[in-house]
C-alpha cells in the first residue's frame, strides 16, 4: 500500500486557502511589459533629442545675432562723428579747395580720408550706408522730411538725402532722411478763369 503524503492530501482549510477564493489572474506578460517600456522611453528620448536640437540651432542664431547687432548701440553713437565729417566736407566745397592754403588742403584731405576709413570699419563690422537717391520710397528704410517739386524725378521717388541712413546686418540701423519728389509741378489750365 502506498502512503499518501500529507501536502498532497491537505485540504484547503489546512492550508489556509478558501474554496471561495478566485483563481489567481493571468499575471501580465513580462516580455510585452518591457516592450510597452522600451517604446515609452524610445518616445522620450526621441523628443529629447528633439528639444536639443532647437536649442541648438536657437542658441547659435542668438550667437550669430549677438554678435551681428551686438555693436548696434555703439554704431548708432559713430554714425553721428561720420555725419559731422561729410558736412565739414560738403561746407568746404571745390573753390575752397582750389585756392586754398596747402595746409588747409592737407587738412581736407586728412579729413576726407578719415570718413573713408571710418565708413570702412563701419562697413566690415556689418554697417552699410543707404543710398536712396532716384529709388522709389520706401518707408522701411527712408523717413520723409518733405516734399519736392522736381519734374527730373517720377513722383514717389526720392529727389533729395538729408542725412544719409544705414543699415545693420539685414536690420535698419537708422533711416534715411530724405525728399520725396511729387513729380512736376502742375499748371493750372490758361483761361479757365479759376472755374471748375
């Protein structure tokens, strides 16, 4: 006769499980768990890497612009010693200079060159002068003083520069002051008498 251990003759009140009791779940599987993970984190980092990059690429536009505009301040303040050249020079006109004293010739000269210099610096540091004359007007880069009467210029387009402008990079540093031209003069109609 075979003898029956007593574990595998228990009853469930002995072990201490209920009849009741549910069966146990299918626990999850471990592999599709991990695989879920992998894609959370495969998500994450992707998106991450994402974030990086556009921070990257914002950074160095910040940097390329720093180092552009960066001067602006410091351009804008120089502009106003060029202006002073250019009307030292525009003041001392060509029959000043003809029968002028050899040294009031070398200081023109002096001065002429130091503007050429000055607007070259400018220039390599990313400052270019705006040269409107005959272009039509354009109120992104030109600021309006007056009107002209001039019949060798179309309407719209400028007749005279007050005060050169200049720009920045792609950005106007300060605008052109200038004449707007409104074409020629208009004549009133001979013998209308003023009526309509």
């Amino acid at each position: 006769m075979t003898k029956t251990r007593e574990s595998d003759t228990a009853t469930p009140e002995e072990t201490g499980a209920s009849a009741a009791d549910p069966v146990p779940a299918e626990t999850p599987d471990p592999l599709a768990a991990a695989q879920a993970e992998a894609a959370s984190f495969k998500d994450k980092l992707l998106r991450t890497l994402a974030e990086m990059e556009n921070l990257r690429k914002r950074t160095e536009r910040e940097v390329a612009d720093a180092r552009l505009y960066g001067i602006a301040s410091f351009a804008r303040d120089i502009l106003g010693v060029a202006d002073n050249m250019r009307r030292a020079l525009e003041h001392a006109g060509a029959d000043m200079r003809e029968g002028a004293d050899p040294a009031v010739t070398a200081l023109l000269e002096g001065v002429d060159l130091t503007e050429r210099e000055l607007l070259k610096a400018l220039e390599k540091n990313g400052v270019k002068k705006i040269e409107p004359l005959g272009e039509k007007f354009n109120p992104n880069f030109h600021q309006a003083m007056y009107e002209v009467s001039d019949p060798a210029v179309p309407a719209g387009h400028v007749a005279q520069v007050v005060q050169a402008g200049y720009t920045i990079g792609d950005r106007v540093l300060r605008p052109a002051l200038v004449g707007v031209s409104k074409g020629a003069a208009k004549e009133s109609p001979a013998g209308n008498g003023g009526q309509g």
